[in-house]
C-alpha cells in the first residue's frame, strides 16, 4: 500500500510543476465558459486515471484504499500550495487563488468519489444493500 502514497506524491509533484509553469495560461483569463471547461476535463481526466487504477485492484476495499492513499499526500501538501500561493505560483495572478483552490477541492473530490465505485449505490440507500 506504500507504493500508492508514492504514486501520490508523484501525482502531486508533476501536477504542481505543471502549473507553476503553465498555470499563468490556465487561470489567466477567467471566464464562465473557460472554467467550466477546466473543470469539466479536470473531472474527466482524474475520474479515468483513478477508475482504471481501482478497477486493477482485486476488490473494492482494496480499491478504496489505495485511492485515499492517492489523494492524501496531495490534500496535505496542496494546503501549503494555497497558503503560500503567490510563492509557490508565481506565474499565476493572485487573483486565481480561490478558483485554483476550488479546483483542487473539485479534483480530490471527484477522485474520492470514483474511488467509493460500487459503494456509492450502497450510500445512496442509507447504508442498505441494493
């Protein structure tokens, strides 16, 4: 299970580096229509990377956690990322500071939500089997 919080990690460096280096571009102009489409490809793109790592798992417990074990280390250390913004992007305005944290919020939630698979059936009737 070790392996997963490295792989989030490395998620985490990439996706980080990415946007300090590109990230002026993403959240330069914002407009409704061009946030919707980042959202929309952010929640495509992790809902397929994560669906097909939980569906090479051998069950949906395992699955679950491995996916929590993902998204933990980029929970923790996006909380920096946020906190010091203007240092850690400098090529981003400050001003895309709260939208670039609602997308994080947006990404982990959609990766924890892929992660529950099967699961969310069983939460939608209050915990009875369907």
């Amino acid at each position: 299970m070790k392996r997963f919080v490295w792989i989030g990690l490395g998620i985490w460096l990439v996706a980080t580096v990415a946007l300090r280096l590109a990230g002026g571009f993403l959240f330069a102009e914002r407009t409704g229509n061009r946030t919707a489409l980042l959202y929309a490809v952010t929640g495509f793109a992790i809902a397929f990377f994560i669906s097909r790592l939980a569906r090479a798992l051998p069950s949906p417990n395992v699955a679950l956690r491995a996916v929590v074990l993902v998204v933990v280390p980029g929970l923790l250390l996006d909380a920096g990322s946020v906190l010091w913004f203007d240092r850690v992007f400098p090529n981003v305005p400050e001003s895309a500071g709260r939208p670039f944290a609602s997308i994080l919020l947006w990404c982990y939630g959609v990766a924890l939500l892929v992660g529950l698979g099967p699961r969310i059936g069983r939460i939608a009737f209050l915990g009875r089997r369907t």
